[in-house]
C-alpha cells in the first residue's frame, strides 16, 4: 500500500510532471532527425559527415570558455535580479569572447586548415560559438525559472529546422550543408530562448557578480577544456592519422550514438538540476542522497537496454536503415555504445558537484581524465598505430574506469554533508 501511495505521489508530484514534458518534448525533437538520418545518408557521401564531425568537434572545445562559464551558474541564486545580472554578463562575455576568436582565426587561418581541413567553415566557427553561448544562458534561464515548455519548444525547433535544411541546401553546398544547416538550427533556437534584458546595464553590479562567481570561470574553464577535448578526442585525433571514410563512419556513429545522450540524458540533467538544488538549498541531504540513488538507477536501466541492442543488432540496424554502405558505422557503434550508456548514466548526475560546490573536485577528475585518455590516445593512435576498431575498445575501456570514478565522487559529494 505504502509503495502505491508512493508511486502515485512521485506521478503527481512536479518533479514527475517537469520531466515528463522534458523527456516528451526530447523524444519528439529527437524523431525528427533520427527519421530523416537515413535520407542524409544516401544524400550525402562519408566525407561530408567527417566534415561535420571534425567541425563540431572544434567547436565544442572552442566553446568551453565562452561566456567565462557564469551562465551554468544562472540556475544558483535565489535573487531574481543576480539571475538576470548573471544571464546578462553571460552574453556580453560571449560577445567578447568571440570577436577575439574571429580575430585569431583570420590571422592564423592557414595554420588551423592545415591541421584540421575545413576550408571557409572556419570563418563560420565564431558565430556558430556564439550562438552556442547564448543558446545555454537561454536554457540554464528557463530552467530557473522551471519553463520547460519554453525549452522544448527551442529544442524541437532546432532539430526540425536542422533536419529539413539540411535537405534542402544539398544541392547548394552538398559537402559543407550538414554543418550549415546545424547552424540554422541553433540560429532559431537561440532566438526563441534569447531574452532582451530587464534592467539597464549596471556595470559596477555586473562586476560585483562576477567577482561573487568567480569560482565558475577561474576553476572550471581550463579542466573543462581539458574535459571537452577529451570527449572529441576520437574525433581529433582519427582526423590526421585515418582515413575521411573511417572518419565519415565514425562521424554517422557518434551522430546516432549522442541520440540517446539527448533524449534521455540532458532532459535528465536540466530537471535533476533543479531538483537536487531544491533539496540541497533547503538543507534535506538524505533525501537528495536518495533522489540522487533513484536518478542513477533509472538512468542504469536505460542504458543497459541500449547497449544489449546495439552490441547484438548493430551492424544489422546500420546496413537496414542507412544502406549497405553504412554498415561499417554499425560495427563502430555496437562497440562504442558501452562508452555511450556509462555517459548516459553519470553525466546527467554531474551537476550536483556544481550544487555541492565541488567544483575543485570535478578539477581534479577533469584533469585526471584529460592526461589519462590523452595518453591512451597517443600511444595506440600515434604511436603504435593501430586499427581503429582495436583503438575504439582501448577508449571504451578507458571511459568505463574513469566514469565511475566520476560517479562515486558525485556521490560522496553529497554523502559528506
């Protein structure tokens, strides 16, 4: 009786209802390009997705300091008003930020597209960071403000946008259209989530803020770097040293792979965030233990279903829904999925280190996962040159060790108080 009474209080509850329309509004966001994969993937040949894949992965290393990270901190205050200042020094740094990139990368274009191929996509890069960086103040806001709705309603946007574009300018750009339509995605996205601001400007208050948060910039940027990097390391390091096809192979693989990540995993986060802070401001630590214990373990099944899925019917699902051609992405993905569930299941749950205020802890980690996976990476690619398949369970290995380290230090993080 008592468990029924508890299933139906946690289904009435606003946690259930706010997760509900996260993962709702995800799973349809996610059905649009995950319908319209199979058509990309007959337009388009291995090389335009190794494109994309080498260009995203720029991108999202190349993001990790924007906006000095203050808009993941937008969630934290309990004044409305240090909220808003947070959100506004948020995008005036990301306007900073990357009118400086732009200027870096005009002056050392030859040197970036000798490394890392992209042609014109490069002059692209500052705007689609941007972008980025505003596109997250928007969403950590209405995650404050528990508009969840307004967030789906951007994320749908993006994807639908995303996908049809894509069709549409294949015969315009055919090798560059997957990353110009990514950017017409995030373009309309952010300007659903954008928020003209409230308040005059106050720069002496802007500063005062900054220098209250300083912890978010000053101790996370560079192992975030470090971390963000290591998550596009496959990517950034199979570039030089194996083929576009590998490469474009890879590219539909980590794209299908990430899928899941989305849906489940960042709906996950954005509403945990707020609840975990919830318990934790009103000093309920047994209960954020618990509900941290009941996240990981929804988040655990889930993950195991995927990998049994993809480990036996890989290559099968690949060869039926994109084609022949594609089957070689199947056999990347039915090993590179365990890499994907351990993610699925510890990610999500990382924020409550930015509730805790262990951020020297998740420092630590970061840094640790950066030389470790760097190392691996080097030696195997680099050095010994190995098969590819051979490197991706070398990788995964390595993911499935240094993520539970992460997980058991997320929860002693919430065990010590």
């Amino acid at each position: 009786m008592k468990l029924k009474e508890s299933v139906n209080k946690l289904i009435k509850s606003e946690y259930f209802t706010n997760i509900s329309v996260q993962l709702t509004g995800t799973l349809i966001a996610q059905l649009v390009p995950i319908a319209i994969s199979p058509i990309l993937a007959r337009l388009y040949e291995q090389d335009a997705f190794a494109v994309l894949a080498v260009f995203m992965a720029v991108v999202s290393v190349l993001s990790v300091p924007n906006a000095g990270r203050y808009n993941i901190a937008i969630v934290k205050p309990k004044s409305h008003n240090e909220a808003e200042r947070l959100y506004q020094l948020s995008v005036l740094l990301s306007i900073v930020y990357n009118v400086l990139l732009l200027i870096v990368i005009i002056i050392g274009y030859s040197f970036f597209n000798k490394h890392y191929k992209l042609d014109e996509l490069w002059f692209l890069v500052p705007f689609f960071v941007f972008l980025f960086g505003v596109y997250n103040s928007g969403l950590f806001y209405s995650i404050r403000e528990k508009k969840f709705k307004k967030n789906i309603k951007a994320k749908i946007s993006q994807t639908i946008v995303n996908s049809i574009a894509a069709i549409i300018i294949y015969f315009s750009f055919n090798l560059f259209g997957l990353v110009v339509a990514r950017f017409l995605g995030l373009l309309v996205s952010t300007l659903l989530l954008f928020r003209i601001f409230k308040f005059k400007l106050n720069y002496q208050k802007l500063k005062k803020t900054a220098l209250e948060y300083i912890d978010y910039p000053k101790l996370t940027i560079i192992p975030t770097l470090m971390n963000i990097f290591s998550l596009q390391a496959l990517i950034l390091y199979a570039r030089p040293h194996y083929s576009d096809q590998n490469l474009g192979f890879l590219g539909l693989a980590s794209m299908i792979l990430v899928a899941p990540t989305a849906l489940i995993g960042i709906s996950y986060r954005d509403v945990f965030y707020q609840k975990i802070t919830q318990l934790y401001n009103n000093r309920e630590f047994l209960k954020a233990r618990q509900f941290f214990l009941f996240s990981a373990l929804g988040l655990f099944v889930i993950a195991v279903v995927l990998s049994v899925v993809l480990f036996f019917f890989g290559e099968f699902l690949f060869s039926f829904i994109y084609g022949d051609q594609w089957t070689e992405s199947g056999k990347y993905a039915s090993i590179l999925v365990f890499a994907t569930a351990i993610k699925l299941i510890v990610s999500p749950l990382s924020v409550v280190l930015d509730t805790t205020e262990r951020l020297k802890w998740l420092s630590i980690w970061q840094v640790n996962y950066f030389i470790t996976l760097n190392i691996v990476l080097y030696i195997s690619v680099v050095k010994m040159k190995i098969n590819i398949e051979d490197v991706f369970i070398i990788y995964v290995i390595h993911e499935i060790v240094i993520y539970s380290v992460y997980f058991l230090l997320q929860y002693f993080s919430l065990k010590k108080k």
